[in-house]
C-alpha cells in the first residue's frame, strides 16, 4: 500500500509572509498526522523562505510518523539532518535559489559525491531516497550509491496527464520497473494531485510513497485539512 507523506512547506510560506506564528507549522504537523497522514515531508531551504531549521528540530520529536527532510546535501543540510535524524532523507539536487525541484539528479556525473553522502548518511540509521527523472541510466547509477531509494520527479507526467495519461505514465513504469529489478524503493513526488495520483500509484509497481505538498495544501482552502488528507487517502487506497 502506497502511503502519504504531507509536504508542509506551504504552510510555513504562508506563515512567513506575515510573521508570527500563524499558522503553527508544529500544529499543522501534528494535526496531518491526527487526521492520517502517513509522513510528514519538509525541505528546508538555505534561505530558510518556509521551512526554517528551527521548524525541523521541533517536529522532530513530536510525530510519530515517519519524518522526512529533503534538500540539497551541503554541509549546512547534512549536520541538521545528522543531528535530528529523520527516518527518512531525500536528497534533491536544487540550487540555493530554485523556486520548487525542477530536475532529478545527474547520478552518473554527481555518482561518487552521493555514495559519500549516502555512506555517512546510512552510518548514522537514515533511510536514503535519491530524486531521479525516468532516464533509466540514471537510475541503473542510483542503484550504485548505495541508497534505498528512489524519489521519481513526476511533474512530466502531470503536464502530459490531461492530455495523454498512458502516454504520460509509460516512461514511469518502465522507470519503476528498472528500480524494481535493482533492488531500489520507489517514491514519487512533484504535482501530484486529485486529479491524476489515483491513476499514477495503480499503474506504478511497487510504489512506497508519495509525497505532496503543494496541491494537497491549495485543496485544503476549500475542503479543510482534515477531509482533505483525507480525499488524498481514498485515491491511494
């Protein structure tokens, strides 16, 4: 069964733009998990524009689903991630100024920093996903960095999904199914929505997880937290 992660950094965007503390993004993920949220994502940024690093150490002792924290490895991200030690690190290649992920990683070119990442990584406990395109090479090369995972960047087939969903989801599967035959976890993560998750997680072999923030957030406006985390758990299931 693939779970639900919520991605909360919309919560703390919309909290940074007034000051304050309203919303409470500790309360907000507290209240996913109440409401059945089965993750709570975040990705602190440098500039620290929604989620801050404070919020990540606050969280972190007080879910009891399972934390994950995405980001960039630099120095900075991997001491935080060390220090609180999530069950869970996605590892996006970003810069510093990108509005949202907008690329999976180059595993081949970028294959020996990630398997030092990675190393220090598993070394303390930390469950790794590395977020990856459909290329399949790249993820022949994930595989050899010895993380878990794979995240699959699935904006691709959100655009194309209105227009041509088999055409939208072929690369996906045979991207899973490479994943699948070597061994590697599969999440998914990027634009994802009512509209096309229901269809995306039943074509997708041996999907884990999804991760979503950004549209589950806007439903929420109109539906409320509550019913909405839940509308995402009915497409899952």
């Amino acid at each position: 069964m693939t779970r639900l992660s919520v991605n909360i950094n919309k919560i703390a965007t919309l909290r940074n733009s007034r000051g304050g503390n309203i919303p409470d993004v500790l309360k907000a993920a507290l209240d996913c998990e109440r409401f059945g949220a089965e993750g709570i994502t975040v990705h602190p940024r440098p500039d620290e524009r929604h989620i801050r690093y404070s919020d990540v150490r606050e969280i972190r002792p007080r879910i009891h689903v399972e934390f994950n924290i995405e980001g960039n490895p630099n120095d900075r991200f991997l001491n935080l991630v060390l220090e609180v030690r999530p069950e869970q690190v996605t590892l996006v290649p970003d810069p510093h100024d990108a509005i949202t992920s907008n690329a999976g990683w180059d595993t081949i070119t970028h294959q020996r920093f990630l398997r030092e990442v990675i190393a220090r990584l598993k070394e303390a406990g930390i469950r790794t996903s590395i977020f990856v395109g459909t290329d399949l090479s790249m993820i022949e090369a994930a595989a050899t960095t010895g993380t878990d995972r794979i995240e699959l960047y699935t904006e691709p087939y959100a655009k194309m999904f209105p227009e041509d969903p088999a055409a939208a989801i072929k690369p996906f599967i045979e991207a899973a199914k490479k994943a699948n035959e070597l061994g590697l976890g599969i999440n998914a993560g990027h634009d994802l929505n009512l509209d096309n998750l229901r269809y995306f997680a039943s074509n997708i072999p041996g999907l884990l997880e999804v991760s979503i923030g950004h549209a589950l957030i806007s439903d929420a406006l109109y539906y409320g937290l509550e019913n909405t985390i839940g509308m995402y758990l009915q497409q899952l299931r």
